[in-house]
C-alpha cells in the first residue's frame, strides 16, 4: 500500500511517530511541537485509541490536549470495523488538522483499520495537508510495512520480526520503537534484511521524528533515533539462514541522531543540529 497522491496545489503533513512513553506533565516537548505543526491551540485534534485495551486512554488525551490548550480535542470511537466506515467520529476526519494515534498493540490498529474509510480518509487527508502522529503502537503502525511483533536482542535471525501490512503514510521508512530500552536492533535489522528498500527508524522513548514532506524528517525529543541505511548492502545470509541462525548484513550504514538532528531520505544523508 503506498501512500496516497499529493492534492494538486498542496503539502502533504507531517509524519510524526513517537517512541513511546513521551513526557506529558513537565515538559510535554513532542506534544507542544504537534500542536503547533496542526496549527496551535485553535487546531482540531481527533485521538484514535483503538490499539489500547483501556477504556480511559482516549480520554486521558484528550484531556491532556486540553490541557496544554488545544480548544479542538476528541477521542474518536473505533472499536469495530463497522465503526470505521460511517458516522460522526468518522466525519470528524474530514475536518482535522491532525491525528494522534495512541499506544496499545499495533494489530488492533491493523485489523480494524485496515482497508476501512477511516484508512482511506487518514491518508487522503495526509496527501492533504493533514498531520498523523503515533506514539508506541500508533508509530508503527504509519509505515506501509508494518513490524507486527518479534523479540528482543541486538542480532538478526530469521524468526525475530513479525511483518504486517501498514497505514502506508509512507514507504521510505519501517519504524520501531521504546527501541534502546526494549532492545530492539535485531528485530529491526531482521525486517530490513528481507527487503533492504525502505530505511529502519528506531525510535527511543520520549523521542519523535517529524518526517515533513520530501521525507526529509528532524528528531524531537529527550533520547535518540536509530537510522539504519541499507542502500549499500553487499552481502546478506538472510535467504540461507535457517530457524534461529544468526544472520550476516554487510554494509549496512547506522546513525544515531539526537533532538535538531535530520535526515533526507532522497539523499540519505544525516546531520546534527
């Protein structure tokens, strides 16, 4: 699923994934910095907590962006898929300045999403102007391929990464996240080795990158993002390796990038602040 076409005489949003656990009461940075992108407080904000299994995430938000100051802020109901294809939260889209997607697991998002109007509109109204952001599970869930799952550890194999189809925002990145604190290099490289296109984003909690349009993305946030470039791989064992194996990538280039840092996709060249 690749991302929807640009509306003539318009810039497509932002992208923003968020690695989880972004700081919300003292210093509330990412979240300011996506206010401000959708407009500043006057802007209209529509939250999806459809990943999270607790009933008060939504309204923890939306009480959140309250808060901070935005007038516009609504938790928008997608249990089920029938949900996803009619009725007020629906419409609600149509009119966002932005999207914030919460926490939870990602194939809630995928499953009832997936191929629904409400699919369809995020990415139209991206293609837009519209601004989609996405901590933890909602992160993950922007790219057209999505990590589904896997385990821990610092070193590919062939078992370590579950891949599902995405929102397909964009098809430039694969995107992980609480990436250091859960150790999650290996999965990353893993999903990265089966087809070595997009670029890896692993994203730190607390850390967020505002991918603008042209793909070219800056990192906000109190920790780090893992870029990982496969544009010159050389050799990979990925096609022999067999169940457990450990997996040889060569020519692989990493970058870690802090808050100011960039990246251009089309370049695919990295920069501090």
């Amino acid at each position: 699923m690749c991302p929807a076409n640009d509306i003539s005489g318009t810039s497509r949003g932002y992208i923003i994934p968020i690695g989880g656990g972004e700081e919300k009461l003292e210093n509330p940075e990412i979240l300011d910095r996506f206010i401000d992108v959708c407009g500043g407080k006057q802007s209209r904000i529509g939250i999806i907590p459809t990943a999270s299994e607790l009933e008060d995430t939504g309204r923890n938000y939306e009480k959140l962006f309250r808060k901070i100051g935005v007038r516009h802020a609504r938790v928008l109901s997608f249990i089920t898929r029938e949900d996803c294809q009619t009725g007020e939260d629906v419409e609600y889209i149509e009119n966002c300045d932005g999207v914030f997607m919460t926490g939870g697991n990602q194939l809630r998002l995928s499953t009832t999403l997936g191929g629904t109007r409400v699919a369809q509109l995020i990415r139209r109204r991206n293609a837009a102007g519209m601004h989609v952001a996405g901590t933890s599970a909602g992160a993950a869930f922007m790219p057209e391929h999505m990590i589904a799952g896997g385990i821990e550890g610092s070193t590919p194999h062939p078992d370590m990464v579950t891949m599902a189809p995405g929102l397909g925002l964009t098809n430039a990145f694969i995107i992980d996240q609480h990436f250091r604190e859960r150790d999650r290099l290996g999965r990353l490289l893993t999903a990265l080795a089966y087809n070595p296109f997009a670029v890896g984003l692993g994203l730190d909690e607390d850390t967020a990158a505002f991918i603008r349009a042209g793909d070219e993305l800056e990192v906000v946030g109190s920790g780090g993002i893992t870029v990982i470039d496969p544009t010159e791989l050389s050799y990979s064992s990925m096609d022999r390796a067999r169940h457990g194996e450990p997996v040889s990538l060569i020519g692989l280039k990493l970058h870690i990038l802090v808050a100011g840092g960039r990246f251009d996709i089309a370049s695919r060249t990295a920069r501090s602040e």
